[in-house]
C-alpha cells in the first residue's frame, strides 16, 4: 500500500464526496420542492456567479506578479468592448508578452 492510499486517506476522500454529493442533491430536491422560488432566493442565485468569479479572480490579481495583473487589466479591458474569445486572447497575450519581456 502506498502512503497515498492509506485507510484514513481513503475515509477522507469518500466522506469529501458524500458531502459533496449530498449537498448538490439536497439544494436540487429543495428547489424542485418549491412550487414557487421566492424573490430573495432567485436573487441570491442569480448572484453565485459573479461570487464564484471574483473569489477565483481577486487572490490572482492581489497576490499575482505584475505579469498577471496587467494580463487581467487588459482582459477586463478588451472585455468591455468585445465577446469573450478576444477577451481570453488578448489577456493571454498580455501575459505571455510580459513573460517574454519581464522574465
């Protein structure tokens, strides 16, 4: 047995995904319980989204070199005007050019 696998190890990960798949089931029963979604909860979903995004994109830009700030200052600018392809290409060229430039 490796020391990857160990019996304590293989206890985590199954109670991790029966957590896991508990609290997905649990949130779809409750929803498709409703026979209406409240105005408040609607809200709150329509905002998950936006939460998930800034807490993937805040730590990067705050802790993240000067490479990866002015990629993510060029895509959010780019994205302004344009769809999400050239966004995603032009903060990927920012970055690479800072790489290729700054080291």
């Amino acid at each position: 047995m490796t020391t990857l696998l160990t019996p304590y190890m293989t206890l985590l990960i199954a109670a991790a995904a029966a957590a896991t798949f508990v609290t997905r089931i649990g949130g779809y029963i409750l929803v498709k319980r409703l026979k209406q979604m409240p105005p408040r909860l609607e809200a709150a979903l329509n905002a998950v989204p936006a939460a998930v995004l800034t807490t993937l994109v805040a730590p990067a830009f705050f802790y993240g070199q000067i490479d990866v700030k002015v990629a993510m200052v060029a895509a959010f600018l780019i994205g302004l005007r344009y769809p999400p392809i050239p966004m995603l290409i032009g903060g990927w060229a920012a970055v690479m050019l800072m790489r290729q430039f700054l080291g």
